[in-house]
C-alpha cells in the first residue's frame, strides 16, 4: 500500500513516483519501451511484471487515493478488470446517468448471461442503501455524466453489504483532489486517466485504486490475463500531467464556477446544470438541439469536442451522440480548461449572441 508521508496532496502530486533517490539518477522515471527484462531481479516480463514507469503513475495516483493503483491501458480497461472480477450470476447495480461506455459493458455482460444490471437514479440515495445489502457490484459515478448529479457518498459507501461485495466509484469527474471514496469505505475507485489526470488530451490510460492489497492483487492478475497493460509513453506523460494537476484543477474549478453564474443569467441559457466543484459545466441552450448546435458551430476558443479535462475547454451536445436521445436535446457539457475565464466567456457570449 502506498502511504501518502505527512505531505499535501499538492506536493504529493510533484514529489512521488520518482524512481530512485541516488546520486547521478534521472529526477523522472523515463519512458521504459521494454517488454522484458534480464533475469534476476523478480522483473521478467512486462505484462506480468509491470514497468518502472506503470509504477511511478501507481504511485503518484495510490498516494493521491490512500489506496493501492493499477494502471490499465484506458479507463474501460480498468472498468472491464473489475467486472471481471464478478462471479457467473452476480447482481450489479448502477448509476441511471454515467460514462455511456459502462452501462454498455454491463448490458454486454448481462445479455451473455453474466450478471443481472439494476439502474438506480444517482440521487435516491436510500434505493442505493437498499440494493447494496445484497449487490455484488454497485457501481457509482458522481458528480454523474452529463447530468452532473452529486449522489450521496459517504451513505453509499458505508452502506452494509456482503464481505465478497465491491461498492466502486468512478472519480473520473472528481479527481482525487476533490474526493477521496476509499477514506469513506469504497473498495474501488475508478479513473479514466484520459481525462484530469493526464490534463493535455494525448493520451489513453486508466486505473483503479483499492482499499486492500488482495484486491489490487486480483485486479494485476487481471491485467496479466486479459492484457490490458498501459503504454510506457502514456504511464510517462500521466505522471507528467499529475504534477500540475492541482494547479490545472484549481484554475479550471474557479472558471467554471465563474461561467456557471455568468451562464445562469444568459437569456439563451435555459438551465445550468453544476454542482458547485470540479470544472465541467453543463447547460441547456433554449430552442433544444438547433441552436445548441449552433452554438458548438460558432465557440472560437472553446474547442468543439468530445471528452474532458484537458487543459483546453471543449464542448459538445451529449444528446447528438448516438445512444444518448434520452438527454435534453439542447445540453451542451462544457470542460473547462486553463484559458483566462474572461476570454471564454467572451467566447461563449458571442456563440450564445446569434
Ligand atoms: C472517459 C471516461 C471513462 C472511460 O475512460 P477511457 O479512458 O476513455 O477508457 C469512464 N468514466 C468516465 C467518467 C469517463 O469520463
């Protein structure tokens, strides 16, 4: 288990996952490009074994978390080693509003004949009580996406369930600066590392975090069989984003609660959906799916574009994507980025300002 020392988040993020601490050595650990290893150190090979570099993201993230990480070649990498791990017949219950990717690997599984899936409304906190007492997976995202809905953590977590039971939180949204699940009895975190992590949208990567060390175990051994293993290059540059991601973070979360209250007073805004922390923003332009599209036709700065927490904002309709016509028609889920808030919100009052 990694054991964050006496430190901050902050300056955990700059000081872990930096190999060894001798005299002539690289202050980062570098991209390791190496399948195997020469024979001897209990480093063979990489799938089994891990690379330096995988370790370094584990680290830096395991310490984020007070858990032990696992590096997964992409967040849906991670997330399919966890419902791996679940018996033939298993109970899952889910989130009504969550990344579109995990209800499908569920539904997948469920038409196999794998496991039965439950969809509960992310606020109901007392159905969420109600179904763990016998689930063997509960699988909860919050803030969810792109409803941006805050589900009810600290019951969730510590809701009574069976011993072999895993309650999981995707913390994708959140990062670990934000919440910290594990602390309050979760036995998974899950993260797409794409995303805040990372924090310059070049690269693919996930994780996930346990409370315990046999269950980092069993999800390793997972990794190992089903081969899901991350690149060296994406394991280097996560560990690279994760330096500055409290800074990235801290700027994009007070733009977005910025735009949120300019956008609230927006004639052409008709809701805003923001929980008051983390940096993605969504709102509903009036008139539905028209005129929000024209507004991702007409932002200039803002990128338009699928996915989040990059240093640049992006923005896009959820409802246009294929699967997701159950969504209002005019949300659009902005992902706020490092640009000046004054110059985005210039950018999207002249988007909004047929
Ligand atoms: C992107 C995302 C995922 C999937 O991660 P990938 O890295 O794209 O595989 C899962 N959950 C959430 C909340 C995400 O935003």
């Amino acid at each position: 288990m990694v054991q964050r020392p006496e430190v901050k988040p902050e300056t955990w993020a700059v000081m872990a996952g930096r190999g060894a601490d001798s005299a002539g050595a690289p202050l980062n650990v570098p991209p390791v490009p190496a399948s195997n290893f020469q024979l001897g150190s209990g480093r063979a090979y990489s799938r089994d074994d891990a690379t330096p570099t995988w370790e370094a993201f584990e680290e830096l993230l395991g310490g984020l978390e007070g858990g032990e990480a696992v590096a997964f070649a992409s967040g849906m990498g991670a997330a399919a080693a966890v419902f791996d791990l679940l018996p033939v017949g298993a109970k899952v219950v889910l989130g009504d509003d969550c990344y579109q990717a995990v209800p499908g690997l569920a539904a997948a599984g469920e038409e196999r004949g794998r496991w039965s899936v439950e969809r509960v409304q992310i606020e109901d906190t007392a159905r969420w009580i109600e179904l763990a007492a016998d689930a063997d997976l509960v699988w909860l995202e919050s803030p969810s996406n792109p409803l941006l809905r805050v589900a009810d953590l600290p019951a969730i977590c510590a809701a009574p369930r069976s011993a072999d039971a895993l309650v999981v939180i995707d913390s994708t949204f959140a990062t670990p600066l934000v919440q910290r699940p594990l602390e309050l009895g979760a036995d998974l975190v899950m993260h797409s590392a794409t995303k805040y992590l990372g924090g310059h949208s070049d690269l693919l990567l996930g994780a996930v975090v346990s409370s315990t060390p046999e269950r980092a175990y069993q999800l390793r051994e997972r990794r190992a069989l089903a081969g899901a293993t991350p690149g060296a290059l994406e394991a280097f540059l996560a560990v690279r984003g994760m330096r500055t991601l409290p800074l990235r973070l801290q700027r994009a979360t007070a733009s977005a609660t910025d735009l949120a209250e300019r956008l609230a007073q927006h004639s052409a805004v008709e809701v805003v959906r923001y929980p008051g922390f983390g940096a993605v923003v969504s709102f509903d332009v009036q008139g539905g799916a028209a005129p929000a599209d024209a507004v991702c036709g007409s932002v200039r700065i803002i990128r338009h574009a699928t996915s989040l927490g990059g240093v640049e904002s992006t923005m896009e309709r959820r409802a246009a994507i294929p699967g997701q016509a159950h969504l209002p028609p005019g949300l659009l889920r902005l992902s706020v980025g490092c640009e000046h808030p004054d110059d985005l919100w210039r950018d999207l009052q002249q988007a909004l300002t047929p």
